[in-house]
C-alpha cells in the first residue's frame, strides 16, 4: 500500500537516532549535511547536488553503532580503524533503493584526496572528500574549541594545513570562504540548526511512497540497532516477521499489518541512546541501569513521531514494553488503554527473545517459550487471545521468529 510521507522528513528523523552514537555531541550528521551544503553553495553545484549532500551528511555515520568506535585518534584529524564504519555504511545504504546512490560516497568518507582511486567520477570523489572535510571539522570543534575568533581560525589553519593532502584544495578553499561569515557558525548552534533544516524539509511536499521501500528503510535502521547489541544480532528482523504474521492471523487489515511490522523494525531505535556498557553488561542490572535502560521505548517514539504520517506506527512501537497489568513501561498504560497492534507487538518480542539463541545461552523451545507467555497471561500482563493464536499456531510463529537468523 502507498503512504503519504515527505521523504526528507523521514531521513531527518530517522537520523535523529544516529547522532544519539558516536560523537560526544549530538546532531552531528546535521551539523556534517549543513556545512557540506554551504560548502556545496559556495562551489556553484546544483540544487539537485545539494540536497543529496544534505541526505548524504545526515547519513554519513550509519555504520556506527558503538559509542566508542570515534575515541581511538592517531592524528589530530584521523583515528584508527575508521574504514569499518565506511564500510558497513556503504554496506547497509546499498540495500536501500532511496539511499543506494550513496553508496560509494559513505564507503570513501574517511579516505585522503590524494588516496582516491582515479577511477572513481569526480562528482564522487567531490561529494566524499566534502562530508570528510566537514566531519573533520565538526571533530575539530569540539578538540579545538569553536567559540572564540581565535578558535575558529585555529579550526580554518587545521583544515588549510592539510589541503591537497586529506582535502581537496578547491573543497579547503570555498570552506575558508564560507567560514569566514559568523553566521556559519551560529548555524551549528542546535536551535538554528532545528530551523535551517525545517525550512529545507517544508520547501517539498508529501509524496507517495510503497510499502516495500519504507520497509527498506525500516530495515536498514533495524540492522543500526542490533548491530548495537551483540546479543540480539537479527532480533528486530524476528520479532518484525512474526509479529506480521501474528497481525495477520488475527485477522488485521492489510495496513494494519503494515503498521505493525514497520514499528517492529523501528521499535527498538530508541537503545542507540542507551550506552554500550549498560547494553553490553553480562549480568543482572542494577536499578539506575534499568530504568535508562526502560527508557528506550520512549525515544523510539520522540524520533518516530517527528514524522507526519507516522503517528500511529510511532505509538505501537513506544508501547512494547506495557503490560495490560499497568506495570509496563516507560508510561505504564492500563489494558484499555494499550492498542490491540501494541499488544501483538508486546509478545512477538517476547517470543522472540525467548526463542532465539544469544552467546551465553541457547534459545529455548517453542513449547517453553509458550509456557512463558502462558504465565505472563496468567500474571494478566499479555492479551490471552492473542496468546492463545500463538499455541494454536507454534511451529508457524517459531519458524517466522528465528527466520531471519539465516538470512
Ligand atoms: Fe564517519
Ligand atoms: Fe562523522
Ligand atoms: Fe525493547
């Protein structure tokens, strides 16, 4: 089915949920996509090139995930190891028909001008060297100091000592020039930053967009979100399937059943708030570690309401943590007030947990993982009927839960 969305809104948003990793600061994809954009204004490229700098900036850091990937500097500009991130960037963006056309520029964002292959069109080579550029500068900011006239000219001195070397000299020199306004820099200050990119969002109107792309999409911000945790690798991808399925057996509409697999694989993006040490502990966490933890249903849906369209999906997904007992979290619903989508989203990821293996145990059977949910039903915490579609049909709902770990 067609939704009715403005595609630049929904990469806004979404990237919202990166810049929670990575650098100390948030917002900095949006600091990277606007300074780029400048840059881009000031060396004449088309408004076509300029928009997908943008998109191509607020992307940049899909493939981080961890908190510490950006911490290990070798110079004061590059850092150990940044071709990981590049790399499965480039790798997850391919897989989306929106973004494919990035690609090549994620894969070469951290790679010097005088290091990329001729081989590579120029207008690529330009767009990467432009986001490395940027990037560097917004790490500068925050090494240096941005505050200052001095500072400030102690950034420009950094990016200009490495010209024809890391950056190309015409990309050196229209940044000089840009930067030299104040402007440029108050732009990096997050209210006008919030602005500069309201008024860019609301220059197009909604379009259509199908179903399977914006599952596409969905998918790749799944994939950002268990590469987050290494024991839940593939979770979001199972509990999407099956709470599909489960949708559908119950007989939902066909939009409905969209819903919820989209705010399935979007349920969880609120955890890339979450830091690693809390996501990555081994044993049982503390209380004050828990309830950051219990929190992450509820940035799921600060991101995801940012969308027009979305409401729906926004609020199914913030609710997979309630229970009809009003013991849930983060808001602690009574059952009347927790949505039939949310309740059948609720026991897929439980299900799915369950059953699916993790490094330090195995996962458990169909027949164990029904005797959970039989007694989370009895404790009047999940919706009997809809457990009681999982009984009748186990093997199915097993096999649409763990299917994804072959993928
Ligand atoms: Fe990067
Ligand atoms: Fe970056
Ligand atoms: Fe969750």
């Amino acid at each position: 089915m067609k939704y009715v969305l403005n595609f630049r809104e929904v990469t806004y948003a979404l990237s919202e949920a990166l810049d929670y990793v990575g650098i100390d600061d948030t917002m900095h994809g949006k600091r990277v996509g606007y300074m780029s954009a400048e840059v881009a204004k000031r060396l004449g490229w088309s408004s076509e090139r300029i928009d997908r700098i943008l998109l191509i900036g607020m992307l940049h850091d899909c493939g981080v995930s961890s908190t510490d990937v950006h911490h290990h500097l070798v110079s004061e500009l590059d850092w150990d190891n940044s071709q990981t991130h590049c790399i499965r960037g480039a790798s997850l963006l391919k897989k989306v028909p929106f973004y494919t056309d990035y690609t090549d520029v994620i894969l070469y964002h951290h790679t010097h001008w005088d290091e990329l292959s001729s081989s590579l069109p120029l207008e690529t080579k330009e767009e990467a060297n432009l986001i490395y550029l940027t990037d560097r500068v917004d790490a500068l900011r925050v090494q240096l100091g941005s505050t200052t006239l001095q500072e400030k000219a102690n950034v420009r001195a950094t990016i200009q000592k490495y010209a024809g070397e890391m950056f190309a000299p015409e990309l050196v020199d229209a940044f000089v020039e840009v930067s030299l306004a104040d402007s440029f820099w108050y732009y990096l200050e997050i209210e006008s930053l919030e602005g500069y990119y309201d008024e860019w969002i609301n220059l197009t109107e909604p379009s259509d967009v199908l179903f399977d792309d914006l599952k596409s999409v969905a998918m790749m911000f799944a994939d950002v979100v268990d590469a987050k945790s290494p024991f839940t690798s593939k979770h979001t991808y199972g509990v999407a399937a099956l709470a599909r399925h489960l949708s559908g057996l119950y007989g939902l509409s066909e939009r409905q059943q969209e819903r919820i697999e989209l705010a399935a694989f979007f349920h969880d993006l609120g955890k890339l708030r979450v830091a690693d040490a809390i996501l990555h502990k081994a044993g049982p966490l503390n209380e004050e570690e828990r309830s950051q933890m219990n929190r992450h249903g509820f940035d799921s849906n600060m991101i995801l309401r940012k969308i027009k369209g979305f409401h729906e999906i926004a609020q199914i997904a913030s609710m997979h943590h309630e229970t009809l007992d009003a013991k849930g979290y983060p808001y602690h619903l009574h059952g009347d007030q927790i949505p039939t989508e949310a309740r059948i989203l609720a026991i897929a990821d439980i299900f799915q947990a369950l059953v699916q293996d993790r490094p330090y145990r195995m996962g458990m059977s169909a027949e164990a993982a029904l005797g959970v949910l039989d007694s989370m039903r009895d404790d009047l915490k999940l919706d009997g009927s809809i457990v009681e579609i999982v009984r009748q049909n186990l093997e199915s709902c097993y096999r649409w839960a763990i299917v994804s770990e072959n993928v």
